[in-house]
C-alpha cells in the first residue's frame, strides 16, 4: 500500500554552483557513512537494523544526473522554484512511496548532493514529513556538511526562520511554470 512523503526545501545557493550540481551524477546514499544517516531513524521512520538494506536500495533508485532525477519528478506533484537575484531556491515535493526508511532517505539524498556546489554564506533546508508519521525530520544542509536536527526547539526554530525568507523570494520569482521548465531554464543559460 502507497503512502505519501512530502519533502520541502529551501537553500540559498548562487545561480553558477547550482546549474553545476543539477550538471553532476546524482550521489548515491551510500557516499555518507552509515553513522550520519541514524538521524532519520527511529520511530515509524524506521529502525538503525534496516538502515544498510535501505541506503542500497535507495542507491539502486538513482541514476543520472541530479536534473534528470528531478525531471523525474516532475510527474508527482513537484514545485522547484529559483530567483536568480536572491540566490534562492524552493522545492517542494509530494508523492507516493511503498517503502518507507529507504523513501525517506532518497529523499534526503538528492539534495544533500547539494552541499559539495554550496560556498561559504549558502545554506539551507530540509523538512521532510509523510502521512504515517507525526514526526518531522529537518536536515539542515552547509557547504560540504549536512546536520539531521534533533528535537533543539532553539535551531529549529532559527531554521524556519530561515526557511521563510528563501522561501518567499524563490516563489516571488518570474519563471516558467513546471519544475522541469524551471530546470531547463537554469541549465539553457
């Protein structure tokens, strides 16, 4: 039975280093240690004993480049949005999942790719929620770094925060409409 993920991102991150990560192969979640993916774990996401079965079934769904896995999406409903002046990008996500720990790290995995094209001053994030779950994951991604946030009532409130400012201007920007047009547009400069 299918249930439903919703991944939402907000990251700032100049025009240049994002057209290159949308470039690069998609990096598998087994690029990262084990140890940094036990903060998706827990509760209904899922146990640290499925954690390696789910990181390589995770890597067997990626393929290509970063670009065409969101093209890929782009069937589900899927919101990728950029303004070119802020530096600022929203993508929002929703679609269906049979599989919930390795979804969820999936999920996780197509923008943590982001970080290797991230400079000093760019920042981001991740909030992941799905219907099974009252529980919402938060990865809080940095040049070259990602941070699953705990329960720090503190930083998550200051991501948010965050998150609304990137957020509002990526919308606010005059672009094509589908996610797919929006990504052709990026890479066609």
């Amino acid at each position: 039975m299918s249930e439903s993920l919703f991944l939402t991102a907000a990251v700032s991150v100049a025009k240049p280093r994002l057209r290159a990560y949308l470039s690069a192969p998609a990096l598998p979640a087994s690029q990262w240690p084990h140890p940094q993916w036990a903060g998706v774990t827990g509760g209904a996401w899922g146990s640290r004993d499925e954690l390696p079965a789910a990181i390589a079934e995770c890597d067997r769904w990626i393929d290509g480049d970063a670009a065409a896995v969101f093209r890929e999406l782009d069937e589900d409903e899927l919101l990728f949005r950029f303004d070119e002046a802020t530096g600022s990008l929203a993508v929002d996500l929703t679609t269906r999942v049979d599989f919930r720990l390795p979804s969820l790290i999936w999920s996780c995995t197509v923008l943590r790719g982001l970080t290797a094209f991230m400079a000093a001053g760019d920042h981001g994030i991740v909030t992941v929620t799905a219907d099974w779950s009252d529980d919402t994951l938060l990865m809080l991604l940095a040049p070259d770094h990602t941070a699953f946030l705990d329960r720090d009532a503190r930083a998550r409130a200051e991501a948010k925060a965050q998150e609304i400012d990137i957020r509002s201007a990526a919308c606010d920007a005059d672009q094509p409409g589908t996610a797919t047009e929006v990504i052709d547009w990026l890479l066609d400069d």
